[in-house]
C-alpha cells in the first residue's frame, strides 16, 4: 500500500485562513483525509506490477509455443499436400 501523509489540521486551518467556517472547514479536511485513504488502497505499487509483467511475460511465452505447434501443424499438413498433388500429378 501506498503510503502518503494528509495533513487534516493544516488543510482545515487553510480553509478557515481563506474565511470557511470552522466546523465546514474541518469536516472538508476530513472528508478528504477519508477520500483518500478509501483512494490509495486501490493503487497499484511497483511488486503489483512487476507481477503482472511475470504473468505476462508467462501467457505470451504459452501463446508463442501453441502459435509455433500450430505453424508446425500447417507445415506438415501442406507438405502432405503437396506430395499427393505430387503422386496425382
């Protein structure tokens, strides 16, 4: 998790500094202290990533090799082909 301090009492002494009401002014700050506390558990940090670049790098490794079996598949398939077309012929 992400961590990243908010400072409730000076955001409220800002607002109240800028002519809010005190009581608006401190639940705004804390409004926003709860905004971003629920906000931050969601953000993704560098091992989250470099997880999901494993699993990637996994998956793309899986689809070249069926992709390689595949081609190997169509090769033989046309070989086959041709060597009737060969024999017809």
């Amino acid at each position: 998790m992400v961590a990243i301090t908010f400072d409730t009492l000076k955001y409220a002494n800002k607002l109240k500094a800028a002519g809010a009401e005190p009581k608006l002014a401190e639940a705004e700050a804390e409004a926003l202290a709860e905004v971003f506390e629920l906000n931050l558990k969601e953000i993704a940090t560098r091992e989250d990533l470099k997880q999901m670049e494993e699993r990637f790098d996994a998956r793309l490794l899986q689809l070249e090799q069926r992709m390689i079996i595949k081609l190997g598949w169509l090769m033989v398939v046309a070989i086959g082909a041709v060597a009737t077309l060969v024999k017809v012929l």
